[in-house]
C-alpha cells in the first residue's frame, strides 16, 4: 500500500482490516540503539492509540530496530535491482517485524504453558 494521506491511509487499512478479519495489529516502534524512548516512539505510541480506538482492535508495539538492516542484508542476497531492492526494503522490514513479534509471542505462550504445567 503506498502512503498517501493519513485519512487515505486509514481508509485502505480499514479496507484490509475488513477483508482480512484482521483481530490485531503490530506496529513497529523506533527505539533508539540504547533501546531508550526518543521523539518518533512516542509518535508511534501516539499513533497506536489512535489506532486502537478507531477499529477497536489490540495494537501491539514491537522494537524495531535493526530490522531495515537486517531487510538490506537479506535482500543483498536476492537478484533485485538496487532500485527494485531500495523498494523493497520497508516491506521487508514490515516483515521482520511481525515475524519477530509473531516468535516473541509464541514464546511467551510456551513459557507460561509450560510454567503452569509444573505447578
């Protein structure tokens, strides 16, 4: 989807959120190397919010750093132009971090699972 407008923007994730039944969202959130807090995570946080009361959904925040490194280097090792490669990157990153979130959360589900069963 490209960005064009907020009002634009949210009327197409309405749109996917219909078509898709989507129950959640992950939102990526830009912590600072430090992993401390600076002025676009609290845009970000902000944002969820905003999201969150709209389409009454949960919105979960992951870190996101890293993750448009780690995009580049994996699409270093495809056969796409720079240009097409330069594209693709955000998409990536996207990926990456709802995989991340999608895997830290499978974890946690195992850890209490498995928590709850020795007790």
């Amino acid at each position: 989807m490209q960005r064009r407008n907020k009002r634009h923007d949210l009327a197409a994730l309405q749109r996917v959120i219909h078509e898709y039944e989507v129950r959640e969202i992950v939102v990526g959130l830009p912590l600072r190397m430090s992993g401390a807090e600076g002025t676009q995570s609290e845009k970000m946080q902000v944002f969820a919010e905003e999201l969150r009361k709209r389409f009454r959904l949960p919105v979960h925040l992951w870190d996101e750093r890293l993750t448009s490194a780690e995009a580049n280097r994996l699409l270093r090792e495809t056969e796409l132009s720079i240009e097409k490669r330069a594209k693709a990157v955000d998409r990536m990153a996207a990926v990456l971090i709802l995989q991340g979130w999608m895997e830290g959360r499978r974890c946690f589900t195992t850890e209490t699972q498995s928590h709850r069963e020795k007790h």
